[in-house]
C-alpha cells in the first residue's frame, strides 16, 4: 500500500487500499475507440495489454467506516492467477492494520457492481486455510437489480459473477439491497446509474462543501472521463454514455473530485466542462492523459 496523506473532503478521509494489479486487453477497456487515439492516454505493452489497479476506497466519516469494492481477493487460482496477469497481491488486512484499523472496524463494504475484480475480496482465505468475510461485520450494500443478476447470471455474466464471491454473504445475512438512490451514513450516499452493470451503483460522498464522486466501473480510468470513451465489458453502452455525461456535468460544476479504482496514474481528478484534467490526487501523479475530449477526433 502506497503511504500518503488522504483526499480529504470535508470531514471525510479518502484512501486507497492495494487490491491486486492484473492486465487486460486494451481494446477491451476502450471498445469502439480506435487504439491510435487511447495509446497516446493510456500506455500499452507489446502484447496490447494495459495495466490495471484494482484499489478499494478506504472511506472514514465521523460516523462509519467504509470500503468501496473489494478488489481482487486472496482466491484465484493459479490459472487465472495467469490468464489476468495478475502482479501485486491481495492483502487488504494487512493493509488496514498498518493504519490501526482491523476487518471487524469496517461498518459498511459498498459494492458498485459485482464483477470479480470488484467482489473479489468479499470472501477471504485465512492464513489456516479457512473462508471468512473479509469484514465480517459489515453491512454490504448492493442494488437489488444487480443482486438478482448476479445470482441468476446470463451467459455473458457467467465468467465475471463469480459464485464463490457470495456464499457467505447469502449465508450470514450481512446484506443490504437498495433501489435506487439511498443514504447509507451521513454524507455518503449510492445512487443507481445502471451502464456497465444493470444494477451498477456509484457514491456520492459529501461534507464541509466539498464533493467526491466514485463513479465505479462508469469511469475505471482517467481516460474514460470523455462520455464516448466506454468499455467494451459495459454491458449497456448508450446507458453508460448518458449517464456519464449526465453526472459529469451535474458534479464538475459542483467542483467534485472523482475518484478511480482501476487507474495506476490517478487517484482522484477534477476535470473542467471540455473533460480535461485539471487537477489530480496526488499532485505527484504522472501526467499520463491530460487531455480527454468530449468527441473521439483529437
């Protein structure tokens, strides 16, 4: 885990947590983007692989503590350990423990959507071989529809659901499903956007005047901030694409951070009405893509 002081909005602390980093396809991140126009925002490897953070928001009000998404967890096999190129370990107990917090402090874990990269560390292995909550006791927050697809998933769902993900949290109970959009603590409250998943869900964390907004899978990286810019894995682009720009506009305006999960340049960003990049957290960040326009042309 990369040491360094939190975003902090308002009373709110902001914090990322190391998830596990793997590759994906680039084409697959970028859909019907030509790859001359995202390389030059998002460098690509010899094998047209990009690399990919899986980082869960550590999230710290007055009143609770937080988790956004799970990363990838301690349970892939070898096999699929390789396939996804996986190059950082899973420890998030760890990781919180050097910043005085142990599993059973978490109060909520916000799931944005169920994918295995996301869901991932909702189950965890023991160092004696045994399967446990990762914070066991935790309300885990999930938008119903997404619930109802996740576990009775369609042929595309199917290898990105991943069972094993979910039976403790069917078992125990420790479940809140939500419609819609609903306060889960003081300040921070889901709001159902639909795009990448039908049930995908983003956070709004609010406090002292200040605005930060995870938008999930919506915006995984600094490039995709560009509304047109959608993945090939989004299930419903044109929905994606709307809803993009319908919350952009609506929180750039307010002077909102938004935060990334799967970036390795940028945690958090504010962007001006043409999506350009104008500042990011932390300020040391590379400045790998600048510059993302509201239209494919450069």
């Amino acid at each position: 885990m990369e040491h360094m002081d939190p975003l902090k909005v308002g009373d709110i602390e902001i914090r990322w947590l190391s998830g596990g980093d793997f590759k994906l396809d680039g084409g697959t991140l970028f859909g019907v983007v030509p790859k001359v126009l995202w390389q030059k925002r998002y460098p690509v490897d010899a094998g047209n692989c990009i690399l990919m953070r899986n980082d869960p928001l550590l999230v710290r009000t007055p009143d609770a503590v937080i988790v956004i998404d799970t990363g990838l967890g301690n349970k892939l096999s070898e096999k699929q350990q390789r396939i996804y190129q996986v190059s950082s370990c899973w420890d998030i107990p760890a990781q919180l423990g050097q910043l005085g917090i142990s599993r059973e402090d978490v109060d909520y874990v916000v799931l944005t959507h169920g994918d295995f990269d996301h869901a991932g560390g909702i189950e965890m292995i023991t160092t004696a071989g045994d399967r446990e909550l990762t914070f066991p006791k935790a309300t885990h927050v999930v938008q119903k529809a997404e619930w109802q697809d996740l576990s009775h998933p369609g042929d595309r769902a199917k290898a990105t659901y991943l069972e094993e993900n979910f039976v403790l949290l069917r078992r125990q109970g420790r479940l809140q499903l939500v419609e819609g959009d609903e306060e889960i603590c003081p300040g921070v409250i889901v709001r159902h956007s639909g795009g990448h998943t039908r049930g995908h869900q983003m956070v709004e964390m609010t406090s002292g005047g200040g605005t930060a907004l995870h938008l999930g899978d919506l915006c995984p990286t600094h490039a995709h901030v560009n509304p047109l810019w959608v993945m090939a894995y989004d299930n419903f682009p044109l929905e994606a694409i709307a809803r993009k720009k319908q919350y952009l506009t609506k929180y750039l305006a307010r002077g909102s951070w938004f935060t990334l999960y799967h970036d390795p340049f940028h945690r958090a960003i504010k962007i001006d009405p043409a999506y350009r990049i104008i500042a990011s957290w932390p300020e040391s960040a590379s400045g790998q893509g600048g510059d993302c326009t509201g239209s494919m042309a450069e």
